[in-house]
C-alpha cells in the first residue's frame, strides 16, 4: 500500500502598515535581520524581500 502525503498549504501574512513602519524603523536603526525576524515572526528572507520591494537596505546589502 502507497501511503498518502499530507500536503502542507502555506498561509501568507500579509505585511500591515505598521509591519511597514517597524521593518523601516529597524532599517534606519540597522538592527540586524535575525533579531528583526524573530522579532516580527518572519522569515530573514520574507523580510529582505520587502525590504528590496520598499526601497530600503537590511543587512549585508548597505
């Protein structure tokens, strides 16, 4: 018998404005991306890409 593989829906959160106010008040204060993504209860690169998205650099990328 073959088994069945549960297939796992990824669920994405959407950034609020004040995601958005918070990931640009980290950039400016340039707190490093693994604090800021424990903070926010995201993925390093969730949150790089939004940064590259918005315009503003995270990390290595300044």
């Amino acid at each position: 018998m073959a088994k069945k593989s549960k297939s796992v829906k990824l669920v994405r959160k959407p950034y609020s404005a004040a995601d958005i106010k918070l990931l640009k008040a980290h950039s400016k204060s340039r707190t490093p991306v693994a604090k800021i993504s424990k903070r926010m209860k995201r993925s390093e690169g969730s949150l790089r890409q939004k940064a590259l998205k918005l315009g503003i650099g995270l990390g290595h990328q300044r």
